[in-house]
C-alpha cells in the first residue's frame, strides 16, 4: 500500500513546479526524460510563450534529458552576457552543434582568441576591402550575365532570388573568385556556374540542418545530408581554395588558424563548410523579409526610393556610373536603417545560450535572485522579449517601416519595459560575447544589394494580394527564420 502510494506521489512529480524554493519554476512536461522536447522543437516561439504566461519571466524546462533555464526579462540579460566563462560557458553546446550539424571535431582552442581574430578580418580597416568585392560580385550576378538582362518580365521566388544571390555574392567575397583575371567576362561566367553549383547544394542542405542539430534526421535523410556535405567539403577542398584569386584576409586567417590548430586536410573543408553557414546562412533571407515588406508596404517602399534617389543625386551621380558605393553613402539612409532594423526585429530569432558550470546564483535587475545548477543551460530568447514584447513595442506583429525613427529622422532609442529605459531592445545580431562578427559587412552587403537591385530593376509582387507567409517553425533559436513558402515575384531591367 505505502508503495502504491509512492507510486503515486512520483507520478504527480511531474507537475510539480519548483526543485528548490530558490530555483526558478520547473516544468518537466508528462513525458518522462524527453520532457518538452516535441513542442519545443516543432515551434519553440509558441511554446516559450505559453510557459512565460504560466511561470513568468524566468524557469526551467526539461527537453531531451537536459534542464534549461529560459530568461526572458531583458532588463536582466546584462547579468548573463558579461558573466564569467568559467561559470556561464558559450562554447561547449557550440561544439556540440559543430558535429552534429557539419561533422566538424576541432582540438581545443581558446575561442575568445579565435573570435578576436576573426572579427578584426571583417571590421575596420579591412571592411572597404570586403565592401568593395560585394559590390563587384553582385554586379557580376546581377547586372553582367547576358540571359538576366532581360527588358520582358521574368518570374521568379523572392526568397530564392534574395538567398541565392546574396549567398553566392557573399560567398565569392570571402572565399575568393575562380581566375585572378576576373574582369575578363569568361572569368565571370565561371564565377556564376561555380556559386550557382555551391548554392544549389548548400540550399538543400539548409533545409535538413535544424534537425541534424537536434537529432532528429531520418535515415533517409541523413544520407541526403552526408551527400551533400560530400559534395560541398569537395568543392570548398584544400587545393580549390588555394587555386582561388582574391581570398579574403577572413579566409586567409581562418586557414591559418587551422593549420595551427594542426587541423588536417580532411577536417578544413568541414570547418570551411560550418563557416559558410555561418556567414551566409543570414543575410539572404534578411533580404527576404525586407524586400517582402516593402512589396508589400507601399509607404515604405516609396519612402525608401525617394532616400535612395536624393542620397545618389546629391552626389551628382547615376546609379549605372558607379563603380562603388562608398561607406560614407551607405551610412547615409537613416530610412533604409529603421527598415532593416523593424526587419530584423520581426524575424530574428536566435537563443543566447550557456552551459552552467558551476552552481551559480543569478541576480536579475528586479533584486530577485535564482539558483542555477551545474550542468544546466541557461537560454535568453530575445525574440519574445524584447522584440515581439507589447509592453515595448505597439502592436509588435506588424511591421512599421519608421519605428525606430524620431520626427526628424535621426534614430529613435527610448523604449521602456515597466517604467525602465530599455539597454537592448532589439537583439538581432545577438549581445555581449554573442555579438555577429560580421554585422558591418552583413549590413552594407544587404544595402549594396537592395540598392543595385532598386535602382536596375523593377520588381513587383506576382499577386498583389499575396499574403506574408508564417515561419518555419523549426528554425526558431538558429537566427534568421525562414518563410514556409516561397513568394512569386516578376521583375524586368528598367528603361
Ligand atoms: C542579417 C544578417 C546576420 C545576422 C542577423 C547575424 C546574426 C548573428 C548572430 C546572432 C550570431 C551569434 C553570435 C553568438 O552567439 O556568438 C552570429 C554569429 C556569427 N556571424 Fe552573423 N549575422 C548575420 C550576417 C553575417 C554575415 C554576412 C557574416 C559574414 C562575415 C557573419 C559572420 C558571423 C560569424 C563568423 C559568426 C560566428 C561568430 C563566432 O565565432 O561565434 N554574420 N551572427
Ligand atoms: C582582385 O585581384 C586582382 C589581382 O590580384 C586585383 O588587381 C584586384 O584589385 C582585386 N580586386 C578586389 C576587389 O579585391
Ligand atoms: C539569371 O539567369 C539564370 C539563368 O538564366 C537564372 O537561373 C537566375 O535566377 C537569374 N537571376 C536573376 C537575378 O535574374
Ligand atoms: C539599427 O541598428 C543598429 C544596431 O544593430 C544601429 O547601429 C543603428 O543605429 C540602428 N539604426 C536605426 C535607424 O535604428
């Protein structure tokens, strides 16, 4: 009898909320280990949002064996992204997410270091470099291949017309062009057929890679996906990238890295590949969701010519002369910056996370302090709050091409959450340690081609009613969300 009753008692365990008082509120989910790891994993955004309204802005949820703590009161995210790494850790579930994701097992390496490195060949002095290559290389795909440069009307998928070119023009700025004599119009067609052929495979691989991170690929499709990374690790191989002209100092140090690391020449493609997803598994469909925006926000989009046209005029200039666009005029559309900005505020979504490696005791901005146990991880899921949070932004779901405007178009940043001025109320490129390395060059390159495609081509939704189509939901936590369905577009060189 006593033990029927225990039993019992062990099976209402799950319901239960708390371990200890001091710990933030448990939910286990009913299904014993696996927890909550179905619904977190088919839609963590809906998800997440039901256990804030049941626990508040702060507990902890089992998924797949393991305990996370989600955090979502921004005023306390300072708490964890300064936090020492030898208590919070970043890198440890990012190696996981390496192997699972691109077979990548690197030796051990300090990657504050690595980081440091990285991000000084994609800043500063060595932007213009980068800038400058973005804009040749769109031009090549954009402007210099004969059968594109049609006056009839041609159609095409928005999302594969923004991820595709971005992602190939991206990937010939930093890992280099096919011949040195890259003027030469030969040089450029072998530029096209080589990115179309890396995107291609790239693509499909894309779609499978959310569920390689968590596990869950068919057998079916983890052949598909060893194929293609097959195909992708031969064409990013030691001796293709050596044969290319005009690497960037990004690929040049990343290789060197590695060589040091003593990684071999099997191991560097796969790293190579894990870096092409890093670098160019964004921007494309940012440029997505912007340009669907202002298709379909006429206000916008007429507000962000009219920009376009006075910043070029000014400057005594066509578009079709430039042999650039300088920094000094890409940091010239406040307009165009609020637009990216709302953009990126409505279908950003990446989680901060860090493994705790010590028990800890968390201090959030309100005086209330929590208990974290070694061996959890700690989530911030800035999606949900600050950036689709009503108590900041008015209706939050709808896109306002001027929100982060003031009446006379220098930037606007007041934003309160309960009466307190806001640090971060927009987290797109992540926060502290977390921060894109690459933000500059995402931005002007995303500019570089909005702007080249605004100005050469017209460009028209195929059903003026077509509505914005929903996320997939499974890529919530990696970044840019993607659409669920592609959106048909016509668009035909201008006069
Ligand atoms: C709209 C475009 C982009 C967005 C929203 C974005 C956002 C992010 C975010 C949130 C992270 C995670 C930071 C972390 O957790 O440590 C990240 C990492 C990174 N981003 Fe971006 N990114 C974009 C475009 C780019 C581009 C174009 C590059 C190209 C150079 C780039 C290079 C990187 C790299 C290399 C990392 C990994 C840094 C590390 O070693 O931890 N990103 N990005
Ligand atoms: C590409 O390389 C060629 C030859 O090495 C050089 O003349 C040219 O300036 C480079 N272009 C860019 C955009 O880096
Ligand atoms: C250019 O033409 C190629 C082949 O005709 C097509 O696959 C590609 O999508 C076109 N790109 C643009 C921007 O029109
Ligand atoms: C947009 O966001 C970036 C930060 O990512 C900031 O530097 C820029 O000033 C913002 N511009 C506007 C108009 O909000």
């Amino acid at each position: 009898m006593a033990w029927a009753c225990r039993g019992f008692f062990f099976a209402l365990l799950p319901i239960l909320f708390s371990r200890l008082p001091s710990e933030p509120p448990l939910d286990r989910g009913f299904v014993p280990w696996l927890g909550h790891a179905v619904e977190f994993g088919k839609d963590a955004a809906s998800f997440l949002s039901k256990m804030k309204q049941k626990h508040g802005d702060i507990f902890t949820i089992q998924v797949a064996g393991k305990f996370i703590t989600i955090l979502l009161d921004p005023h306390s995210y300072d708490s964890v992204l300064w936090e020492s790494s030898c208590q919070l850790d970043f890198s440890k579930y990012a190696r996981l997410l390496m192997d699972r994701m691109f077979d990548v097992k690197l030796p051990d390496y300090d990657p504050n270091e690595e980081k440091v490195m990285l991000r000084s060949a994609l800043q500063n002095k060595n932007l213009p470099s980068l800038t400058k290559a973005m804009f040749f290389n769109l031009q090549t795909l954009l402007l210099s291949d004969p059968s594109n440069l049609s006056r009839q009307w041609t159609d095409e998928g928005l999302f594969h017309l923004s991820y595709g070119m971005m992602l190939r023009a991206g990937y010939l700025t930093l890992y280099g062009n096919e011949e040195e004599n890259y003027n030469d119009p030969s040089c450029q067609d072998k530029d096209r057929a080589h990115s179309a052929e890396v995107y291609s495979a790239f693509y499909k691989l894309d779609q499978l890679l959310m569920r390689a991170a968590r596990s869950m690929l068919t057998a079916a499709e983890k052949k598909e996906a060893a194929n293609l990374k097959g195909h992708l690790w031969k064409l990013l191989s030691v001796k293709r990238l050596n044969s290319k002209a005009n690497k960037s100092l990004w690929l040049e140090s990343y290789k060197q890295h590695l060589e040091e690391l003593g990684v071999d020449e099997d191991m560097q493609p796969r790293a190579m590949l894990m870096q092409l997803w890093a670098t160019q598994g964004n921007a494309g469909p940012a440029v997505f969701w912007l340009l669907l925006f202002l298709l379909k926000h006429p206000e916008a989009m007429a507000a962000v010519q009219g920009e376009l046209e006075k910043v070029i005029r000014i400057r005594g200039q066509t578009m079709k002369q430039m042999q650039g666009i300088s920094q000094e005029m890409l940091d010239s559309t406040p307009v165009f910056d609020s637009v990216l900005n709302e953009t990126l505020r409505l279908t950003a979504a990446p989680f901060i996370s860090r493994e705790v490696l010590a028990d800890m005791q968390l201090r959030l901005a309100d005086g209330r302090k929590f208990s974290l146990r070694k061996e959890d991880r700690l989530c911030l899921f800035p999606y949900l709050s600050p950036q689709m949070d009503s108590e900041i932004y008015e209706e939050p779901e709808k896109f306002k091409y001027d929100r982060f405007l003031n009446a006379d178009n220098t930037e606007k940043r007041d934003f309160y959450k309960g009466g307190e001025r806001l640090k971060y109320y927009n987290m797109p490129w992540g926060a502290g340690i977390n921060t894109c390395i690459g933000k500059f060059h995402a931005v002007n390159s995303i500019k570089q081609f909005v702007f080249i495609l605004l100005t050469n081509f017209d460009l028209e939704l195929k059903d003026p009613e077509a509505r914005i189509p929903g996320f997939d939901k499974g890529r919530y936590g990696f970044g840019m969300l993607q659409p669920e369905n592609d959106i048909m577009i016509q668009y035909k060189l201008k006069d």
